[in-house]
C-alpha cells in the first residue's frame, strides 16, 4: 500500500469521529451586511462538506470581521450554549435592517429601474426572505415589479413558473 493511500485510510477512518478535513474555500466573510444570504451561503458549505450541527457554530466564526467577531463574543457571553439555530436568529434580529419595511412590503413596492437582469437580481433578494407566497402570487408580483412596457409583454406568456417569468418565455 502506497503512503496515499494509507493517508486516505486515515481520513475516511476519522470522518465518524470529532477530526474531520473540511476544504479550504473562498467564503466571503460576514460584514454586518445581508445576513440571510451569508447565513444561506454558510449552510450551502455546511451541506457541501457534511458538517455536523455541533461544529457549525465553530467553522463560522472563522467567516466573521472582527466587528462581528466582537457582537459574537458578547452574545456567547449572555447565552450558555448557542446552536446554529440560535446563532443564526441572534445574527439576523442584531444585523438586519429593522428601520425599514418587511421584506414583503419591500418586494411588492419593487420597481425595476435599470436593466431586466439587475432587477431579477434585486427581486430574488427580497424573494428568498419572503415566506408562504404560493408560486402563482410570485409570478404576478414580479410582473408588477417590472417597467409598464416590458409588464404587458411579459403578462401575455402566461407563466406557470418564476423562473420562466424571469425569460421572458415559455
């Protein structure tokens, strides 16, 4: 047996236990800035590399500024234990915007000012915060959303999905 192989052994053999290798990735670090997708983008690198409940809240404090390293420091100082599940609502109740309006009211009162593809980047951002809108609902705030000239084209499809909204098409 080649020395590889014996150090893939070894790996494999350890992925049970509390040593695992998690791959190095160029993750942004959380700036205080749109929590739900960082937070989104941490649990899409916690999938990717199977990592357990228990370690999360470890790994992502190596993915914050040190400001954010600090709010982190003293919400451990206030909780015993914090889970992912109780990082992640601390995170988003202290970093996001709590002056302006509900996601809700911010994408129904959307409206497009620049190119089809900037507004689709903008209105997915709002979308993915917006819970319990059936798909249908979505399509036609979107179609709201858009200019008047493009809004009539793109109501003419009759769209059964988002996505094909977002085309222009069927």
């Amino acid at each position: 047996m080649n020395k590889r192989n014996v150090n893939h052994d070894f790996i494999v053999s350890n992925v049970g236990s509390n040593t695992y290798h998690i791959p190095k990735i160029n993750m942004r670090k959380f700036d205080g800035k749109d929590p739900a997708t960082w937070i989104l983008q941490m649990e899409q690198f916690f999938d990717l590399n199977n990592v357990q409940n228990t370690q999360k809240v470890h790994i992502e404090t190596l993915y914050l500024e040190p400001n954010q390293f600090v709010w982190y420091h003293l919400l451990c100082s206030h909780k015993q234990i914090i889970t992912w599940e109780i990082f992640t609502e601390e995170l988003t109740a202290h970093y996001e915007d709590t002056k302006s309006n509900t996601f809700f009211s911010q994408l129904i009162s959307l409206k497009q000012k620049g190119s089809i593809m900037e507004h689709i980047e903008e209105f997915q951002k709002l979308n993915i915060r917006v819970k319990n809108i059936p798909q249908e609902h979505r399509i036609d705030v979107f179609i709201g959303t858009l200019k008047d000239n493009i809004q009539h084209d793109v109501h003419l499809w009759e769209h059964d999905s988002l996505e094909k909204a977002f085309k222009g098409r069927d």
